[in-house]
C-alpha cells in the first residue's frame, strides 16, 4: 500500500487511478507491477505531449461555412448595437 502512495509523489494521480483499475481487471496483486504499469501511462503520455502541435493529425478541422452558422457580418452587427447602448462614464470626455 506505501509504494502505491509513493508513487503520488512522481506521478499524476490520474494515471495512478488508471493503473489501479488495470490491475484489478488484470487481477494483479504486485506494487511493482502497479509502478510499472504507471511509469509505461506515463511515458506514453509523455510521447503523446512531445508530440508537436501543428502535425496535420492532431489538428481538428473546423467548419468554416455551414447552413447553422451565421456569417461574422450578422456578430460584427450585433456587438456594435449592443455595445452602443452601454455608457462608461470613465471614458467620457468632460
């Protein structure tokens, strides 16, 4: 039980809970196994935030046009309408 809470102190509880889990479905019983089992979630997760940004297979398209989408001229309006109505008497000129 102390070696699995020791491992808090290197890793982030999340994978310790995922480790955890695996090894009760694995029906493993071993602290080394469980650290193991962590420090492999944690190189993976490790790997996958090495992983640069702008690689074409992390980036999510997102749509541009769309029947559901309103056109930025239809927002642009709305703000300058509503912003018109506020008054901030800190920036009035006396």
């Amino acid at each position: 039980m102390r070696g699995i809470v020791a491992l808090a102190k290197r890793f982030p509880a999340a994978l310790i809970e995922q480790a955890a889990g695996t090894a009760l479905r694995g029906n493993i019983r071993s602290c080394k196994s469980v650290r193991e089992l962590v420090q492999r979630l944690h190189e993976r997760s490790q790997a996958k935030a090495d992983t640069p940004p702008n690689d074409e297979s992390n980036q999510v398209k997102l749509t541009q046009e769309h029947e559901l989408i309103r056109p930025g001229s239809e927002y642009s309006a709305f703000f300058e309408q509503h912003v018109s109505r506020l008054k901030y008497p800190a920036l009035e000129v006396a």
